[in-house]
C-alpha cells in the first residue's frame, strides 16, 4: 500500500449533501429569440436548448392565468 491517499483534511469534510435536494429543482426559462421553454437545474449553463441563445427569461407559473377581463 504506497499509493498516495489525502488523509483528513478539513477541505474534504467541506461538501454539502443535504443540499441536492434543493438543487434538483428545475426551472422554467423562456428563450429571448424563439420563445422556447428551457427548463434549468441550479448549475446548467443559461443557454436555450433549441437556438443557443443565451438571454433567457424566467417563467412565472402565475403567467399561465389567462387575463380575459377585457
Ligand atoms: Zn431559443
């Protein structure tokens, strides 16, 4: 046994795993250029899937409320 292992060390105590939960969430973005939806994890790059734009706006669930008061 010679290979070499890093023994404790304090950087290696340091990763959360409570947190992937929290990060699995996707989000729901909206293209700037071709208005296709693109949901996101927490660390996906912002990019469209379908055009490679990279302006992408959120999308609000409350937006699928059709305003037909008029
Ligand atoms: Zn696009």
């Amino acid at each position: 046994m010679s290979g070499y292992q890093p023994t404790s060390g304090p950087a290696f105590n340091a990763q959360p795993t409570n947190n992937s939960e929290y990060e699995t969430k996707p989000v729901n973005y909206v293209c700037g250029d071709c208005d296709a939806t693109v949901s996101l994890k927490a660390g996906d790059a912002i990019r469209c899937r379908e055009c490679g734009h990279r302006v992408l706006y959120k999308m609000r669930t409350n937006s699928l409320k059709r305003d037909d008061g008029k």
